[in-house]
C-alpha cells in the first residue's frame, strides 16, 4: 500500500545464539538500519542508510 513505512521493529540477529545473551538487534526502515545491543537497548542506537548497510554486509561476506 502506498504511503505506509516499512519498520520491522527490533528482531535478533540471525547470527546471535539462541541460548545467547550476547546478541544484536537490528530494526529496518525504509531509508534506515539500526542496530542495538539486546543487552542495553537504552543506552544507544547506530543508524546506517540502507546503501552504507548493504556495502557493510557485503565487505564482511566478501
């Protein structure tokens, strides 16, 4: 539908342990990726355009 945002709210990582309290958590929007620690999810979030995002994932896959 036109008009409506894309926000996935916060989701662990797949890369995280299930049985982990060590984890990341990751919030897409439309523009935006942010990422947080599950651990102090107050304490701060880094944000990344879409485009910076992707080129990360990519270094780190190559």
């Amino acid at each position: 539908m036109p008009g409506l945002a894309r926000d996935t709210g916060w989701f662990k990582s797949s890369r995280s342990a299930a049985a982990s309290d060590n984890c990341v958590e990751a919030r897409l929007l439309d523009n935006t990726v942010q990422i947080r620690d599950s651990k102090a999810p107050h304490d701060g979030v880094l944000t990344f355009s879409s485009v910076a995002w992707s080129s990360f994932l990519s270094s780190l896959k190559a």
